[in-house]
C-alpha cells in the first residue's frame, strides 16, 4: 500500500514524442491479433461465395462434402439459425449481408452462401472449394455511370442556399467540368477474423474491429442475447480505415460455434475481403462554379452519385465536403445513388471527403488557372467568416495559416504559374495545391481509472487501436490528467466489459476516448489529493461523457489542411512519379507529435495511392471483380513514395478538455486533388479521372471510365 | 491402400528443432502459425503479393506463404521471434520502434525480416532494379534512399508508414545521414 500524498506533480506527456506502449511487442511478433489466439478444440470455417451475380440458389451439395476428411459441418440457407435483422444499430440498420445464409437469394458476385467447418483449416479450405452450389441465374447490372436510369437522391442528401443558376448566369468566369473516381478497397494488412465460442453461458468473440461494443451489441441484436452476455475484445487490429465493423465472418462464427458448441474462427481470405468488407463506391462528380473575374465565388454547385447493393442503401457524401470549405452567394450540394448488383459500399477512410475533394479541389484550380489567380490567393479570396451555408461560427479555421507556412517550406512564391515549362531530360515537372478539411467530433465514452496499491495506475477504455497509436496517446493524456509520469499508467483497451466507448473511426477515437479518460483521471487526483492510503483491491474511479457532450456548442468544428505537391511525368512512357509532398494542418492539439506525423503521413500516401495507383475492376460479363488481389489492386508500394512531411500550426480546440480535434482522415483528403493538379502543372493536360494511369497520361486525360460508356461498353 | 496425405518432418526454427506431422498441404506460414504457435509471422495475402509472411530460410528472405512446410525440412528458418538477442531488441527493431516505422504493426515482421535480409543482400554487393552500376567490380552501390525504398517494395505498408520504414532500416544500417 502507498500514500498518494506529497508524490511530486508530472505533466507535459502530451505533445511530447513518445514510442508507441506496444512497440516492442509488435516488432518482437508477441502482439497476437485476432486469429493468433490457440484455443483447445478450435475449429475452423471456411466462407464459401457466390460465383454468380444475381439469382436464387438452387442447391447446395452439402451431403458430399460432409463426407470428406475432417469436415464437421456446412452451414447455408437451408438449415443455418434465423436471425433477427429488423434493428437499428450504431450506423443503422444492418447490411444484410452480414446476415448470413437467412434465404436463398444471391445479389451479387461473392455474395456468401455457406460456411464449412472442420477440424483444420487445410481440410475446410479443401471441403469449401469442392462443395457443389448451384445457381438459377438471372441477368446482371452492374454498370456505374451519372444520372443513369435508377438514380434516386436519398432524404436528406441535397443542401440548396441561393440561386445557382442566376449566379452562375451573372458570373463572368464559369467552370463546369466532371469527375471520375473509381472503386477503392481498404486493404488493411490484416484480414477480417473472429474466433467464437461458448464459455460459462457468455459468448465470447475475439475479433479484429474498431469497437468492440458495435460489435457486441449487434450480435446480441442478430442472435436475440441479453448484451450483457455478449463479450467481444480485439486487442490488436491490423488496421481498419472502416472496413472493420460487423460483417459476415463474426455471424458465421458464432452461427457455427452455436451449432457446434466449440470454439470456432473464421478468417477471410484476401479475396473474399473484396467482396465482404465494403469499399469505396466509384463516384461521378459534377462540379460547377461561377465567379467575379477576380475569383470570387459566386455559385458553387457539387452533385456527386455513388452506387450501392440492391440489399442495403450507402450513400458516398462526396458533395457534402464543400459545405464548410468556400463562401459564395449561392450553394447547392447533392448526393445522388443508383442501386446495381453489387456488393455494399462502407466507410473508407474520409468517406466522401475524399473522392469529394479530389473534385473540389481540382476544380477551384482550374478556376484560378481561368481566372489568372494563384490556386492559394483564390482560396484566400473565398474564405468564409461563419459556415457557408450554416452561418455558425467555426470553433476555428486555421486554413489559412496551414497555407503560409506550407508555401513558405515548400517554397510556393518561386513557382512559374505557366504549364508545361519545366522539363527535366524526359521528364516534366509540376507542382500543385489543394485545401483539406475532415470533420471534429466526439461520441459519447465511458472510462475506468484505478489507483493500484503499488503506485501505478491502471486505464481501463473500451478504445481500439487500429495503428492510430491511441492505446500510447490515451497513456500519456491519463499520465497528465494524474500528474504522474507515463512509466506508471497502463493502458488497458478493446473489451466489451469495459462499458461503452465511441469507435475508433470518424477521426473521433482519440478524441472522443480522451475525454472520459481525462475526465476520470482527475477525478480520481483530486480523490487522492485528499490524503490516505490506497487498498489493496485500488480506488477506481469512473466517467461518462455523454452529458458534457450533449452540451456542447453548436459550430463548424473542422480540422483544416494544405497538401503540396510536386510530380514528375514521364513524356514518353505516361509513367507520373510523385517527387515529394508536404502537408501542414491544422487539426487541434496534437497530443503525440511522434505516432501523429505517422496518421498523417500514412494519410498522405493513401492520397498518392488514389492519385496514382487504386483501381478495382469489374468484370461487365460476370459481374465479378477482374484480379480480386494485391496484384490485381495496387497500393502503393515503399518505391512509389518519396519523401512525405507533415506538420501542424497551433489549433488547440477551446471546448475540448484536452484541445483535440482528430488526425486520422485529414491527410487523406486533397491529397489527390495537389497530386492532380500538379500533373496538370507539369503537362497542361487535367486528369479529372482517377486513378492517372499512364494510358491516360498519353491520350491526354481523354480516357472515361469503362463503366461510364453504359452497360454494353 | 490410400496414399498418405501427411508427414513427420522436423522444422529447424530460430536454432529450435520441431518434430511434428504435418498435412502435405501445409504452407510453412500455416506450419508456424496453426501447429508451432509462432503467429508473429503474418498472413497478409496466402499468395505471395503482400510480404507479410517474410522469414529467412538459410538467411535470404522468402515469403512463408508460397513454402510448403514439408519441403522447408532441413533448412535454418528464422522468423520474427528468432530476431531479438533475448530481451536485448536487434538494432532494426529498435529502429523500427524509435522512428515508429508502424502503425498497425501487422506488416511489421515481414518488414523488419526483409530489412535484415536488405543490409545483408547490399553488403554483399547485389544490385537492385535502381543500382546504376551493376559491373561487380563496381562494388556495392551506396545505400540511399530509393536503394532502400527499392528494395523494400515487397513488402506492403497499408498504414503508410514506408517514410519512416525508410528512415528505420538507413538508422540501422548505418546510412542514417545519407537518406
């Protein structure tokens, strides 16, 4: 036992560099992620998919391979448990393809109709690929192209301020042009897996997610259980960027273990992820903008449309991302759908910032190149005092001071404004600009403190660490909030029982989950300021943040951002090569500058990936994707990337405890629009469809989307 | 009478000798992880695209996806447990911690496996795809960045962490200040 008295006060973790807490176990290999966990009597699932793209199952030759070595069981519509879809969960209501094998209706390729399980995985994995399912086909729809027949505009989707069409008649410079951006796949490192089984009455799940309550309540919801006997824990995620939620490998776990009572894991295969684990919807974009001849705003119009499933409505709100960013007398911004025989589009990292400001941001660049203005003096031009089209106060707006220190490091002022002059053997140089914002929040958390006998301090929060390095930032901002130094916190994260906690997505994780622990922490100093002697059981001290919260302000709360960056394009092979970027934000307290910069940057190369490289193809004969893969689907690799910096201006958020504001998306969005625009600097030809592949590079720019020629393209 | 669809092989890993039968079918990947319990070796894509699963067998890299376990007999396999000097981290992941060359960590030991491979395969003097002088009287190129991003490139990064991955493998080769 310890007295707390007379311990001398440490501060000063946050904003100082700190290595991440679980560094060493994860460059030793001791971080065990969700499949890595032995359990006795484990048996494993393997999904089985739909080779067709719509129709109606006709049989499933189940008996056959029940025969086979090892094989314990094939689950699919004819005998799998019901399960309950009529809820509404924390992002609405349930995709049904989540809910497994509930009928016997296929609505697109990959579409999951039966699980097998068996005693190893080599033997399900051999049972699965032999199992005989046979189909009664129907013709298939999945060509994507603006306003084609089917095109509905979702409640709620649309924002009207003015009148468009009369400002855009009175403007004397107008642009109009349209945007492609294609499907995109998260692709985190680790695939979806989930181990289930049945322990004392509880059902335990160990998962990979980015909240462990989602997840646990709506297996309750799904399997009709009290949520108290639900427990999920996900201690290390190998990334989610959105996709990881709920999704048909966790149902078809405890589907199985239920059936067979012992422990069973499904883990998907890097294919069927391309099916089961969402992605980014290819948007077409139309953006219209009219301004006075010196660049200022006077229309600004964004319609944007997205597809989704025939089962589930997602909407890609890539217009919405100018509503905070440019004044102007008129504004008018729609997000449109159309539904085709494919899977699901989900959340991907900056949904609908970041396709929607590839668009926005490559279109105010081509307004200054009309307008003869520098692409940063019409964004000063245009910057508004209070939300464009909300009149609220911003809770700040740093854009512009992210705009003068990024021209001044990355020495914009030098810069020949001409296209198509800098040449460099068979090379071409450009260099370009783009503005980034990415929404602040915070979602209601609960937080456990304990003060231990032995001096130290244990955190409990049901946070997720992704690769955000939240579990370190939480760490320090517990160590701050308790005066001590971070040696004597640890942080534990990732488990149901540990009560409610917002995920980590939305770039509200950190944020949202430092509240409560700051909350709680001090709480439990000023408790212990007040003398005596700790228990040997601790003295824990807990929050909830869902007042504080509800109380809040009503503003603009943002993050802002400015992405440079210079291209060099290959004239004789299309080849475009990205020679640096710099990104300077302004995105509230930067709690750990060291894991931060990473979030950044990481966001940064996710913008040149979609710039240059990411591009899922489907196939229009089988409705299925063309090289569903990671040789198939690039990402960027080491060798595409050079030399990214980032950096921040001071933007500590006045309303929040801790000042934050999020870094996980901004980095993302207007990356590919500085890309862009810079290969238009460099060559005088705009890309206005991504990915800028080198075939399009030497025709030009002239090159559509295949989707876009119609169905029989 | 069936033919047999398993062996007894012996799997010599990180200087540990492992006894076990294993289903023909086996990957070494599936062999480390699912039979000896060592899952820091990562499945990222089962199919050689992704660089997860790097281990050294006989000291040059190779993705543990496309082995089988069986013909990996006989061989010096090391794997990211075998890389620390007990509690004493190897120079690379310390680097890797320091510079915070990770994020989600999954890609991490193949990373870190194939960046001891890289300072081993730039020692002795191997070109890459961006050496500009292969003649082997050359010697081996200087170790700069775009050698380093060169030969890192099998192995993928989803969290955007190669700047830094970069930076962590010039640290522990020695290079630091040239990149």
């Amino acid at each position: 036992m310890t007295t707390m008295t007379g311990t001398p006060a440490v501060t000063g973790a946050v904003g100082t560099a700190h290595t991440r807490v679980e560094g060493v176990a994860k460059v030793t290999g001791a971080a065990r992620y969700a499949g890595e966990i032995p359990y006795a009597e484990l048996a494993h699932g393997w999904l089985v998919l739909s080779t067709v793209a719509r129709g109606r199952i006709r049989s499933v030759g189940a008996d056959a391979v029940l025969a086979m070595p090892g094989v314990l069981s094939v689950l699919h519509h004819g005998n799998a448990p019901r399960v309950d879809t009529d809820y509404v969960g924390l992002l609405g209501k349930p995709d049904p393809t989540l809910a497994v094998f509930q009928n016997d209706q296929v609505p697109y390729l990959g579409w999951p109709v039966a699980l097998v399980v068996a005693e190893t995985s080599e033997q399900a994995r051999e049972a699965a690929e032999a199992l005989v399912v046979e189909y009664d086909e129907e013709p298939h729809d999945i060509a994507f192209a603006a306003g084609r027949d089917g095109t509905y505009t979702p409640e709620d989707s649309a924002v009207e301020k003015g009148d468009v069409e009369a400002e855009l008649a009175a403007s004397a410079v107008v642009l109009d042009a349209e945007y492609t951006t294609p499907e995109e796949h998260h692709t985190m490192l680790e695939p979806h897996a989930a181990m289930a089984r049945w322990e004392d009455g509880r059902l335990e799940v160990v998962d990979s997610n980015q909240g462990t309550m989602w997840v646990a309540n709506e297996l309750a919801k799904l399997f009709s259980l009290d949520p108290a006997s639900v427990r999920v824990r996900s201690e290390h995620v190998g990334g989610g960027f959105g996709s990881k939620g709920i999704r048909a490998h966790q149902v078809c776990a405890v589907m199985a273990a239920t059936a067979l009572q012992r422990p069973v894991r499904v883990v998907l295969t890097r294919r069927q992820m391309f099916s089961l684990t969402g992605y980014r919807s290819p948007t077409a974009q139309r953006v219209r903008l009219g301004a006075d001849a010196d660049g200022r705003l006077r229309a600004f119009a964004h319609e944007a449309q997205n597809l989704t499933s025939t089962v589930h409505e997602f909407v890609e709100p890539s217009a919405n991302v100018g509503r905070a960013m440019y004044a102007s007398d008129a504004h008018h911004s729609v997000n449109r759908v159309v539904r085709l025989d494919v899977p699901t589009p989900t959340f991907m990292r900056a949904p609908g910032e970041a396709p929607g400001s590839f668009a926005m941001e490559c279109a105010l660049d081509e307004l200054a190149e009309k307008c003869g203005v520098d692409p940063i003096a019409l964004r000063v031009r245009n910057e508004p005092d209070a939300g464009p089209v909300s009149g609220l106060p911003f809770s700040s707006r740093n854009l512009l001071a992210c705009f003068d220190e990024g021209a001044r490091r990355f020495g914009w002022a030098d810069r020949d404004p001409r296209p198509g002059v800098r040449r460099e053997g068979r090379w071409l140089l450009g260099t370009g600009v783009a503005a980034a914002s990415f929404p602040s929040g915070a979602g209601p958390s609960t937080a456990a403190v304990t003060a231990e006998a032995d001096g130290t301090f244990t955190v409990r929060i049901n946070a997720a660490d992704i690769g955000t390095g939240a579990r370190t930032a939480l760490t320090q901002i517990a160590a701050d909030a308790l005066q001590v130094e971070t040696g004597r916190v640890r942080t534990r994260i990732a488990d149901s029982d540990f009560g409610p906690a917002w995920i980590a997505g939305g770039s509200m994780g950190t944020r949202s989950w430092a509240w409560a622990v700051t909350a709680a922490a001090k709480d439990l100093r000023e408790q212990l300021a007040l003398g005596g002697t700790v228990p040997p059981e601790g003295i824990t001290v807990r929050s909830d943040t869902s007042e504080a919260l509800a109380t809040l302000a009503q503003k603009e709360r943002y993050s802002f951002g400015a992405q440079f960056a210079e291209a060099a394009v290959d004239v004789t092979t299309g080849e475009v090569r990205v020679r640096r970027m710099l990104g300077i934000f302004a995105a509230g307290r930067i709690v750990n500058p060291l894991t931060a910069r990473s979030q950044l940057i990481g966001g940064m190369t996710w913008g040149l990936s979609m710039a240059l490289h990411e591009e899922a193809v489907r196939d229009a004969a089988s409705g299925g994707h063309v090289g569903a893969d990671l040789a198939g689907y690039h990402v960027a690799a080491n060798a595409d990337v050079p030399l990214i910096e980032a950096d921040w201006v001071e933007d500590a958020d006045a309303d929040d405890p801790v000042g934050i504001k999020g870094v996980g998306e901004i980095g993302i969005v207007g990356a590919a629009a500085a890309i862009a625009n810079a290969v238009w600097h460099a060559t005088g030809v705009r890309h206005r469809h991504l990915p800028i592949r080198p075939d399009r590079v030497l025709l030009g720019g002239a090159v559509a989307p295949a989707g876009a020629e119609g169905p029989d393209a | 009478m069936a033919p047999s669809t398993s062996s007894a092989i012996t799997l010599h890993v990180n200087g540990e000798k492992y006894t076990l039968p294993v289903d023909h079918r086996t990957t070494l990947l599936d062999a480390l992880r699912e039979r000896l319990d060592l899952t820091g070796t990562k499945k990222g894509c089962d199919q050689g695209q992704c660089g997860a699963c790097t281990v050294l067998l006989d000291g040059r890299r190779a993705v543990s996806c496309l082995q089988l376990a069986v013909a990996a007999e006989g061989r010096e396999i090391t794997t990211i447990e075998g890389v620390a000097d007990g509690d004493q981290l190897h120079p690379v992941q310390q680097a890797f911690v320091d510079l915070d060359g990770y994020q989600c960590g999954y890609c991490t030991p193949g990373q870190i496996c194939s960046a001891l491979a890289v300072i081993e395969e730039h020692a002795a003097g191997w070109p890459s795809a961006v050496t500009d002088d292969v003649r082997p009287e050359a010697g081996p190129p200087p170790l700069t960045a775009d050698e380093i991003r060169e030969r890192m490139s099998g192995n993928l990064c989803r969290c955007g962490a190669y700047v830094s991955i970069v930076q962590a493998v010039a640290r522990a080769a020695g290079v630091e200040a040239a990149v």
